[in-house]
C-alpha cells in the first residue's frame, strides 16, 4: 500500500509521486505519514521533508500545508526543492543577504520579518544540501 503524493506550488504542479511514508515537520514537531492514517491536515515549517520512493528522498520545503485524506497526501506550498536541485552557493548567498538585512535593525526600510523568514529558507537549504538538516 502506498501513498499518491501531489506537490503544487505558485508555479504549478511540482510532483506526483507514490511514497511508502511521507516525513514533515509542523509546528508541533515532527510527523511521519504511513498508509492509512487517518484524515488529517497539517501546517509545514520551513524544513527538510523526506519520502520513501523509489529510495528515500529529502526536500527543502519553504512552509505550506499538507492534506492527507484516503491514501492521498496533498502538499501546497510556496517553494520545494529536491535536495539534487537546490543551488547551494544561491543559498550561501541569500543567507548572507539576510543576515546583511536584520543586522540593520535601525533601517527603516527593512522588513526584519521577511528577512527572519528568508534567512530560513537559506538555513533550511543549505541543511538539506549538506544533510544536516
Ligand atoms: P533567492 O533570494 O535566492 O531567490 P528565496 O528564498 O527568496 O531565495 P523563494 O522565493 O523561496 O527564493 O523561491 C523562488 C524560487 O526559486 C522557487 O521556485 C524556489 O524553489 C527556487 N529557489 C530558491 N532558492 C533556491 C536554491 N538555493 N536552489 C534552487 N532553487 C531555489
């Protein structure tokens, strides 16, 4: 028994896929998704999430929302990157940018907020790619 996994983002449909189990991360810590499990709905972090496919694979995923219901695992989110597609010295660099920015605080015209979620997406990129995330 397997999982029919669809991922969208703003671009469209990322992936279609049948994964064994699906591992995410929500605020309230982690959860792994096997077949069967009862119909839920789960918020993502900014975080790694792995499936079992063909051989275990891990994104960086930039938050969203998962629906799972009657072995279909749906995943909406801004941004995802297979852990072979993510550029890292792109990472590198908008993590430095990021750090630029909150460390002027005093700068009217940064958004700290936004720069708190970027440097994330950096981190969490740059984990998955070195897999230390
Ligand atoms: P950057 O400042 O480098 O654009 P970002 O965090 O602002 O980073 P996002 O808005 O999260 O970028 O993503 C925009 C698009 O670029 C998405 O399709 C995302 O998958 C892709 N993307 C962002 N960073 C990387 C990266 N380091 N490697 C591969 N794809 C990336």
């Amino acid at each position: 028994m397997l999982i029919d996994v669809t991922i969208n983002t703003p671009r469209g449909l990322y992936k279609q896929t049948k994964a064994s189990i699906v591992n995410v991360v929500s605020p309230d810590g982690q959860r792994g998704i096997l077949p069967n499990h009862m119909p839920i709905v789960v918020s993502l972090t900014v975080s790694k999430m792995t499936m079992e496919e063909e051989k275990r694979e891990s994104y960086a995923i930039s938050g969203g929302v998962l629906y799972f219901h009657n072995n279909q695992c749906m995943i909406l989110t801004p941004a995802i990157e297979n852990e072979s597609e993510i550029d890292l010295e792109r990472a590198i660099k908008a993590k430095e940018r990021a750090e630029r920015r909150l460390a002027a605080v005093n700068d009217q015209n940064v958004d700290l907020a936004r720069a708190q979620v970027a440097l994330q997406r950096a981190i969490n990129r740059i984990n998955v790619k070195q897999k230390a995330g």
